[in-house]
C-alpha cells in the first residue's frame, strides 16, 4: 500500500514537467567576459486567437528575467505580451516538507513502522501530532518513505517562465526568446614551449568554457566576446549550481572567426556546438604558431630584495606569425630538459592584447642572477631641490654572459647629473639601464640624480 502511494506521488511529479512550447528548434549563445552571456532561443508554440498563458521551461536557473525579450517572428505585430511570471521555486525534499507544515503527511520509517499525522516541524527531525494527539519525533535519518496527498502548489521542477500572451492570429508561431544569464564564463588559455636557446616560442591558444547557468545548450551557434563590457552589479543571484568540471578538448586547427565588434573583439565558431551544465569545453582559439621570443631579466631595487624577475617577450605581429587580437587569459610556459622531457617554467596572465602590440610574460625569479641597491649619499642644495646617488650591484653566477636590466624610479622634477652607465628614459617617473653581465661576473651601476620642486 506504502509502495503505491509512494508511485502515485512520483505519477504526480512527472505530469507536472512543463513540455510547453516544445524543445528548442535553435539556439545561440554568446558568451561574455565576466561570468554573464546571452541566450536566444527559438520555439514553435500554437496559439489561440485571444489570450493564452505560454509556459516555456529549460531556461537557465541563472536567468535575469528583468533581461527577457519575446517576439513573435511569424507575425510581430500580432502577438504582445500581457505579463510575464519567473518561476524558480526548485521541489526539493526540504521546500516540500516546508509546505506541508501544519498538513497531514505519512512516513515509513526503517524498522517497517508506519507514521500518519499533522507535520509540526521539519527544522531538523520530523515532528508529528497523530490523530489522536500524541505527538511524535521522528529522526529524519530513519525515515525511509514519505507521502504527500499532492504537489503544493508553486513547487515547480525547473525554472519556466511563464507568460500572458494576446494573439490576433492563431495557429503557430515561431517565438524568439532572448536573456542574460550568470554563471556561464569563458577565458583563453596559452600554452607555449620555448627552445633550448629561448629564442623561439611553439605558442597555440585554447578556449575555457565553464558552464554553471543550469541549462544545457544543445547544437548551439557560439559566440564570445572580448572586451570590458560594463554591467549594473546584481544585488544577489538567483540560485547557485555546484560545478562538475568536464572537458572537451578541440583539435588544433582554426575553429573561430576573428571580428571587431563595437569597441570589443567578437569570436565566432564555426560549427554548432553543445555545452552542457556543470562542464567545462575547451576549444581551439588558433593553431600552434612559431614565434620568435626574447628573454629579459629585470631588477627592480626598489623591492628591497635581491631576486631578478624572467620575462619572455614577444611582438603580436603578422611578421612574428600572429598578429590577431589576443583575448586575456593565462599563458604557461614549457621547455624541454637535456634528456627530452618537457618541464613547466612558469606562467602569467595576458590582457587583452591587440595586434602589433608587446606581450610580456613573468615567469619567475631568477636562481643564479641577484641584485643590490643601497643610497649612497643625499644631500640638500636648496629649499626646492635635492641630489641623491645610489649604487646598484648586479651578480651572475652563471656560465654565460646574461643582460639584465636595471629599473629605476624617480620622482618629481629630476634630472640624472652623473651616470656610470647609459640608461633610457622609459617614462616621465621610469630609466632602465641595459648590462651586460659576464659569466660569474658582477657589474656595478652609479648615478646621482637631481630633484627639484
């Protein structure tokens, strides 16, 4: 008896499944920066003459329905909308036992036993007034069934719009629906291999696409963007999913088309594509490229310690076989060892980049190259105006000459007066000096600068 009531329930529950309009005909999404994307989707639905409520369920538990925009494409100007509910009260075992409080539920415990009553609370075991007033305290984890006479009303099974429609024309309509949903994120990942002379860059980028909206998105157009785009911040979201990471991995040959698109950069794949929920895709964004690189070493005394930080520098240029807008994302860095076994060198982050501009990656410090800076001497020459001197050692315990650079920062009103060294004036507060280190060597830098104010 037990077992029949129970099936009744679950009969209860599938009938409740929204299946109005039926499933996507299509569907595009495009995916921003920032965790956000846009979804359009298109579905038949028949529609009387007059008025008609239209449930349309599998969107996204992300959605932000002040974003949804509906119209018909078989007549626009025959079919408005009236109203427009969003409907996110998930059932859950919890949600359900919350609607039933002070109603009459039957439960079958582990032991066989059979309880019927009036639920008094649900916070954490089961409370129960039976019908003779007893009250009775039931552990939720020796509960095996519980039965409910009906589905409360407003527990839904997935998130559905709900929609007040006025028709002047029956019959079907093709309706397309767009919205904003959270949780749908997309990033570009590098993965670069140098060669035994760090000359030379084997460089091919990839596409994340980490999915968490609640909504799978089958045979989908895909389209994402690159770009700052600005956003009002959401006061909260609505629902979270746990992320379940999935990857899909691309072949390494060219599947996006590169555009400009307003003051962003729009990347379009040329095939459709199926991005489920809780999954991580990865795509190919380009084919691997050679690409001739430089390695530089800085020391910034400023920091006050010793390390000299490894950067790799390349030009995004046509001529250095790329010149394409590079979206941000994490560039790392391999190279192979004496032996032949490819070994991780460090990584950093990209910004956007666009063509025939610099790309500089830190990949860590330095072990057998140090630096040191002390001031020397400071002395006051007016009430408006300073020298200060300083001296900068730079040590190479390595077999080979190596070239650092020497960063240096000034303020105000300065002018170098004294120099051991050449040195480039990077910027109105920046100089560099370029050394050139010989093998287990030291080079010493002295200047003195002015100040005036």
């Amino acid at each position: 008896m037990v077992k029949m009531r129970w099936l009744a329930v679950m009969t209860i529950l599938a009938w409740m499944r929204t299946v109005i309009p039926a499933g996507a005909e299509e569907v595009a999404l495009t995916i921003y920066n920032g965790d956000f994307a846009l979804v359009r989707e298109v579905r038949s639905v028949a529609l009387p003459r007059g008025r008609e409520s239209v449930r349309f369920g599998d969107v996204a538990a992300q959605i932000d329905p002040t974003s949804v925009r509906i119209r018909s494409l078989t007549a626009p100007e025959k079919v408005s909308i009236l109203e427009q509910n969003y409907e996110y009260d998930l059932i859950d075992s919890r949600r359900l036992l919350q609607k039933y409080l002070d109603q009459n539920i039957s439960l079958l415990a582990k032991d066989e036993r059979f309880f019927e009553g009036t639920l008094l609370s649900a916070a954490d075991d089961l409370i129960l007034r039976d019908i003779s007033g007893q009250i009775k305290i039931i552990k939720a984890s020796e509960v095996q069934i519980l039965e409910f006479p009906q589905l409360p009303q407003g527990l839904i099974t997935r998130p559905t719009l709900v929609w007040l429609l006025d028709s002047e024309r029956s019959g079907v309509h093709q309706l397309e629906v767009s919205y904003l949903t959270g949780g749908v994120d997309w990033h570009a990942e590098y993965v670069a291999t140098v060669d035994r002379n760090d000359t030379n860059l084997e460089l091919g980028g990839w596409v994340s696409i980490d999915n968490r909206s609640g909504a799978t998105y089958r045979s989908a157009g895909l389209k994402l963007v690159a770009g700052d785009v600005h956003r009002v911040a959401p006061e909260k979201k609505m629902m979270e999913y746990a992320r379940i990471a999935e990857a899909t991995v691309g072949m390494g040959v060219p599947q996006f088309e590169e555009q400009a698109f307003f003051e962003y950069h729009l990347y379009t794949l040329t095939r459709p594509t199926t991005i489920a929920d809780r999954q991580i895709k990865q795509l190919t964004l380009f084919p691997e490229a050679e690409v001739s690189v430089r390695k530089i070493l800085t020391y910034d005394g400023r920091t006050g310690d010793a390390k000299v930080r490894v950067n790799l520098e390349f030009d995004n240029s046509q001529t250095n076989d790329l010149g394409i807008p590079l979206p941000e994302g994490t560039l790392r860095v391999y190279k192979m060892d004496d032996e032949g076994s490819l070994q991780f060198v460090g990584e950093d982050l990209v910004p956007h980049t666009p063509k025939d501009e610099k790309v500089r990656v830190f990949l860590g410090n330095a072990f057998d190259v140090v630096g040191e800076r002390k001031q020397t001497q400071s002395r006051k020459l007016t009430d408006r105006s300073r020298e200060e001197s300083y001296e900068i050692r730079i040590r190479n315990h390595k077999e080979e000459a190596v070239e650092v650079v020497a960063v240096e920062h000034l303020w105000g009103d300065w002018a170098i007066v004294q120099a051991s060294h050449e040195f480039r004036k990077k910027d109105v507060s920046t100089v560099e000096f370029p050394l050139q280190v010989p093998s287990d060597g030291e080079v010493v830098v002295t200047y003195t600068v002015r100040f005036q104010w």
